[in-house]
C-alpha cells in the first residue's frame, strides 16, 4: 500500500473536527516558513486530502440539515434553524 493510500485511510477514519485539527497545524507549519521544501510538499499533500475530507464531512451534513429542514437545494435564504426544544 502506497503512502498516499495510507494517508487517505488514515484521513477518512477522522472526525471533522479532527480533520480541520490537522490542517489547522499545517497551515501553521507551512505559514512559518520553517519547513523545507520536499517536506512542504508532502505536507501540503496532506493537508489537500485533509480539506478534501473537510469539504466532504461539510456537504454531507449540510444534506442532512436539507432533509430535515425539506429545503433540498440548499438555496433557500428563508431557511431557519430547525426549533428542536
């Protein structure tokens, strides 16, 4: 199994939040200036797949929010939050 396709496990088996966690850190790391090049590289990789799996876990909520919600395009600017208490 390649380094990629043991990253991307590792990344899919992650929560939101600890997704957004890790990239949080490699924005740090990279914004520093402190890395070399060929690890700027592979960080920068990393943290493609770690937004990728972002984006992903955002879409997938929002499609949940749409069904309860019964708006379903997502494009609904009169939609309120759901009152659950």
């Amino acid at each position: 199994m390649s380094d990629q396709n043991e990253m991307e496990k590792e990344i899919s088996q992650m929560s939101f939040e600890q997704a957004l966690e890790a990239l949080e850190e490699i924005v740090d790391s990279l914004e520093s200036g402190n890395v070399a090049l060929e690890a700027s590289i592979q960080i920068y990789q990393r943290g493609n797949l770690l937004r990728l799996h972002c984006e992903a876990k955002l879409k997938d909520a929002q499609s949940k929010i749409e069904k309860i919600t019964g708006t379903g395009d997502g494009e609904d600017p009169d939609t309120e939050p759901l009152d659950i208490g």
